[in-house]
C-alpha cells in the first residue's frame, strides 16, 4: 500500500529517464508503464514474456510496475533477473534489496545494501543506514511480542482498507472497495488506473454490541468526491472532521523532472501532475450519518508546489500534526505541526525536527488517549516497509521513537494507527493497517490490543572477598546478558552499562529466564517472574558474579546451621539452591565444598562438626541432581579463622559468625 496510496514523493520513475527500445510484443504494456497504469503493465508484460526473453528495459519495468503496486514477492524475483544484467543501473540493487527486506530476508537485504553503497559511493552513507536497518530488525525480532493483532475479515473486502479513525459506535476508513450506498444514491467511485481499481473513499462500519461489524457504508456523500478522500481523523466530540483530498495539478515546466506519483498515484497525463490537501467539515446534526458541511480547505494547502495531508489532533484538539514533502524538511517527507490560534484559525506549519523525521518518509502521524505519539517511518530501524513508533512531547521537542515490534510490526508496511476512547484505563486497544497478510499490495484493518509495559532492571556486581571482611560487591560493566520468555528459544542479547546495569522492556504477566556471562567469571541466570498486581513498573534483579579461578576460595551467603547440628535448614538450601543453578550455568566445573567453624569449641569437636556440615551440603547438591563427580567436600573445623576471634580473645557474636562459613572452590 505504501507503494500506491501511502507514498509521498517517491523516487522518480524510471519511465521518466530509459529510452525504450519498444518492440511489438511489448508496445502495450510500454504505453500502461508510461501512463502509470501499472496494473494493466504487469499483465501485458507477463504475457509477452512467457514467450520471450525479456530485455533490460522490459524486465525493469515490470520490476518497476510489482514494487510500485506493492507486490515485493513478485519484485524481488524481477529485480534479481535485473541485478545480473550487465548493464542494469545499479539503482536497481537498492529496489533489490528493499524488496528483499519487505519480505523478511534480512541478511540476503543487508549484502544487496553494501553492493549498493560501493556501486555508488554517492549514496554510500544511505546504502550504510539501510544495512544497519536490517541489522536491528533482526534484533528486534529477538524482543518480546509487544501487542495482540486481530484482522478483522468482516469489513476488510479483498481491496485496499486503511487507516481506520473511531467515529461514534464504529470506525471511518478509507478503502478503494468501490461504489457504494449513500443516502439511497450511487456513488461511482471511477477507476483508478494504477491499480486497476476504483478511487479512494471514505466509508463508515459500525460495531454492534457484540462486537461483531455492519456491513460498511459509504461515509458521507458531502465528503466524498469523485476522485480520491481519505484517510480522516475526528476531533473528541466527533463533530469536526479533517480528511485528505487529492487535487490534479498542471505542470507548466514539462522539463523538469517532476514526481508524476507524488503521493497519491493515479493514471497521469504528461503535463499533471498529483497532489494532496486537507480539508475539514463539521457535523449539524447527531447520529453516526450525520449531515456535513461543505469542505473548508486547510489555509496552508499549496497544491502547485507540494502535498500536506494525513491529519492528526492532539489529546486536546488545539494542535494539528500533517504530513507534507514541502521543500525545506529533513527527507522526502516529514511530520508538520500547525497550532489553533485564539481566532479559531490555524497558525503557520512548523517542522516536527529532526527527532521525529529523517531522510526518509515520516507519516500517518495519531495520538493515543494518554498522549503518546505514533507515526510510520521507512528510515527509523525497522522492520522494512513502514514501521509504527511511539515517541513522548509535542511540537518539535520528542523522545527518541520507540518501534512498536511484532506483531504491530512486520516486514511489510504498517500504518494508520487509531485508539478506542471508551475503554478501560489499564487497556490500550484500536486499530491499524497492514498490507502484511496481501498477495497484491492491498492493506486490511486490524485491531490491536498492547500487552502491558514494564522494565526488566539488571544489575551486574563481582563479589569481593576482602580479609576479615565479610564479602562486598562492586559493579561489573559488559557483562553479556540473554533474556528469553520462559520455554523459549528465541533470546534477547545486550551489554551492563559501566554502572553495571541493562534495562529490557518486558511484558507484565510473562515469567522470563535471564543469562549473564563474562569471560574469566562463572556464568550467572535468574528466572524472573513480572508480577501483574505491582503498581510498579520496574522489576529489579542482580546477577552477582565470581571469578572462575582454581582454589580460590568463595563463601557462601546466608549457610546458618542450629547449634551443634550439621542438617540443612530451609534458609540455607535457599541459599545452596543458588549454587545448584551456578553448576547448572557452568557445567565443567567440578568444585570442593568445605565447612569452617568458630573457635568456641574443641578442636577435635570443631573439626568433627564442619566436617558433617560439609558432607551434608554435599548430599543437598546431588539431590538436586549434580553429579556426584563433579563434588568434594572437606571440613576445615576452626583451622582457618578469617580473623583474630582464636581460643581466649573476646569477640562480638558478628566476628563469630564470620568465621563460621561455608565455601567453594573451582577445583
């Protein structure tokens, strides 16, 4: 759909600078190309393919006429047969690899981006970015899923439905479905020459009570034209709406070269050339019909130079956020913000900066009730295609985006998000568009509900072991973690901080195990569990590491035994269950494990006691299944005090119970 309907300012087309050698067999399917009826093209070409071997020209357009028409399966098969041409342009190697990246094949993308940037070391810094792109979609394919993605069949019709805004009991979207009943009057929607199907409108779907969908309805015949309108978006009462129209623009400089698909693709003459504008209209009486104005044209539309559409309002209506490829943003095109002024009228449009856009396109801009921010970007690390983030602020002050992941992502484009008002505070639910699911290009509405957000805090210390101290930690920076959903294979990688930290953004309700390792320290995990009853957001865990040297002594915390006895009580197995998992994390190590004592006994009674403890700590670790073998133990008895507390010196019962401990070492 990006590839039709959703793309503002696309590159120019190459029918615009090949000289075409034309030969009978394909001499139609050369004139739909050169009229941008792209549709009919592909099926003329396939025909006069099948039996001959295409040339350069041919197999590029039809290339050209699959990715302009969404279709990245066929594309990349064409592109490919292009790429090993001798004499293809090498702007084909980047139609190649986005192709390859909207079908998910990120490695195979990632090479055709480098082939790219040393083609054309002009366009080296952008082929770079790409590369990296693919590079962080595989991470994060790596994140838990973020959201529950529902199509919604019973109003998606085979055509394009997008970009869907809540309106009373149901949703107004567009989709290029055809004519439809308005007011007991046929509306005839035309044909579309690009896609071979009717022109754009808006139409309504109601929701019924439970939750199944009416049959959809053309929206408003005062807001439909007979060319292309839509998407829309309400203001909180519903009683003004703001919508995208397209406008037909002559172009005087035949010249130059001109964008023929703008934003908005449609069979094209030579000397026009298509472009948006926003309109607005407000509702004079109740109802989810409802009777319209006329259209009130948005002050700053500027169809002779450039496009502005896709409106968004803010939680409190008094700013407006639109899409435009006006000259002077950050990339082909970017996210604009226009304040309501005390008047009641719009003030001049401010670029979002350069948080939001890039060098790449930025649209389809909306709020959520809690005034979170979302867009779609083909340029921010993504997926491929269109991808949504969420960013914090207004105007041009913003966090930096968030990718929303899978599945609110995919590699296809993904877009038009809207927010369900009258819903629980805890839930953030609504709907969005996708071509994900297409075999032709076309989008279908989803509804999506987010699964709850938390953070995953994760500290990393070495433990210190000081004499006549008890043990102290310090932080341990690039400690490599792994995180995966409990019975999972599928894990997160990151780095601690130098402060010894990560945080990862989890799911409340999901139980995850956690890995830490370093090199010349013994592998640390923890399965944590993200409680949904907290208020808090934030789960904390600590991964406490010691080195793995041989016969260094590492004293267990927390080993208490009753007085003369040497069995395990349930606080210490807590503490011995750490290191069932510590042997579990590192299984080559074989350990010795040794008791000690203080000296308020004899010394043969002392060396006696220590001796059972550890043999009983032992008999604990092969229960919970360590392989004997991988065990010793030993009883040091009051031989090894760790400080001066010897027979005769008085001590306080803390200095004591230093002395009396439970150790292992790496054997």
């Amino acid at each position: 759909m990006r590839n039709k309907y959703k793309s503002l300012s696309l590159a120019l087309l190459l029918a615009g600078g090949l000289v075409v050698g034309g030969c009978n067999s394909t001499r139609k399917a050369d004139l739909h190309y050169e009229n941008f009826d792209y549709t009919l093209a592909i099926e003329e070409y396939k025909e006069a393919f099948a039996s001959k071997e295409p040339s350069l020209v041919g197999a590029q357009r039809l290339a050209d006429s699959y990715r302009l028409t969404g279709r990245t399966k066929e594309a990349e098969e064409w592109y490919a047969k292009v790429v090993a041409m001798p004499e293809a342009d090498p702007i084909n190697i980047y139609y190649y690899a986005e192709a390859l990246r909207s079908n998910g094949k990120y490695f195979e993308a990632k090479t055709q981006y480098q082939n790219y940037g040393m083609k054309v070391p002009a366009e080296a810094a952008k082929a770079n970015a790409k590369a990296q792109a693919s590079d962080a979609a595989l991470k994060l394919l790596e994140e838990p899923v973020s959201a529950v993605v529902v199509n919604e069949t019973a109003i998606n019709s085979g055509n394009a439905d997008f970009s869907p805004t809540v309106y009373e009991n149901g949703i107004i979207f567009a989709s290029d479905r055809g004519a439809a009943k308005s007011n007991d009057k046929d509306i005839d929607a035309g044909t579309y020459g690009w896609t071979g199907r009717p022109y754009l409108q808006m139409f309504y779907a109601e929701r019924n009570q439970d939750s199944t969908w009416q049959l959809p309805t053309m929206a408003s015949e005062s807001l439909n034209s007979l060319y292309h309108d839509g998407p829309a978006v309400l203001d909180s009462s519903n009683s003004t709406i703001y919508f995208t129209r397209t406008h037909m623009v002559e172009v005087k400089n035949k010249n130059v070269n001109v964008d023929p698909t703008s934003w908005v693709k449609k069979p094209m003459t030579n000397d026009h050339v298509n472009r948006l504008e926003i309109f607005s209209a407000t509702r004079s009486d109740s109802g989810a019909a409802g009777t319209w104005s006329v259209p009130k044209a948005f002050p700053y539309n500027k169809v002779t130079e450039y496009s502005v559409g896709h409106p968004a309002l803010s939680p409190d209506g008094k700013i407006m956020y639109f899409v435009s490829d006006k000259p002077g943003g950050y990339g082909e095109t970017d996210i604009y913000y226009s304040e309501l002024q005390a008047n009641g009228e719009w003030g001049q449009p401010v670029n979002a900066g350069n948080t939001i856009n890039t060098v790449g396109k930025e649209m389809f801009p909306s709020f959520d009730r809690s005034g979170y921010f979302y867009f779609s970007s083909d340029t921010h690390p993504g997926f491929g295609g269109l991808d949504v983030f969420r960013a914090q602020g207004s105007r041009s002050s913003w966090t930096k985006p968030q990718n929303l992941r899978t599945p609110i992502n995919s590699p296809k484009d993904d877009f038009g998000m809207t927010f369900m008002r009258n819903v629980q505070k805890s839930e953030t639910v609504g709907y969005l568009s996708s071509n994900r699911d297409s075999n032709n290009g076309t989008d279908d509405i989803y509804s999506f509900k987010l699964l709850s957000n938390a953070v995953l805090l994760v500290t990393t210390l070495e433990r210190v072991s000081l004499p006549s101290k008890r043990n102290t930690t310090q932080p341990l920076a690039d400690v490599r973690l792994k995180l995966a959903i409990k019975g999972s294979t599928d894990t997160t990688s990151a780095f601690t901080n130098p402060n010894g930290e990560y945080a990862y953004g989890v799911m409340k309700g999901n139980v995850y195990e956690l890995a830490g390792e370093k090199f010349g320290y013994l592998k640390q995990s923890a399965t944590v569990s993200i409680d949904t009853t907290s208020l808090a957001d934030t789960t904390r865990v600590t991964l406490i590491f010691d080195k793995s040297k041989a016969n260094v002594a590492i004293a267990l915390e927390n080993i208490y035994y009753d007085l003369d006895k040497w069995n395990i009580r349930p606080d210490a197995a807590l503490e011995l269950d750490k290191l069932v998992r510590v042997l579990q994390d590192n299984p080559s190590i074989k350990i010795e494990l040794g008791s000690h004592t203080d000296a308020r006994e004899g010394l043969g009674y002392n060396q006696l006691l220590s001796e059972r403890r550890a043999q009983s700590a032992v008999e604990y670790l092969v229960s919970k299944g360590i392989p004997r073998n991988r065990l010793s133990w030993k009883g040091y008895g009051e031989t090894r005090l760790r400080n001066g507390c010897a027979d005769g010196v008085e001590c306080t019962e803390d200095q004591h119970q230093m002395n009396r401990r439970t150790e292992f070492k790496i054997k």
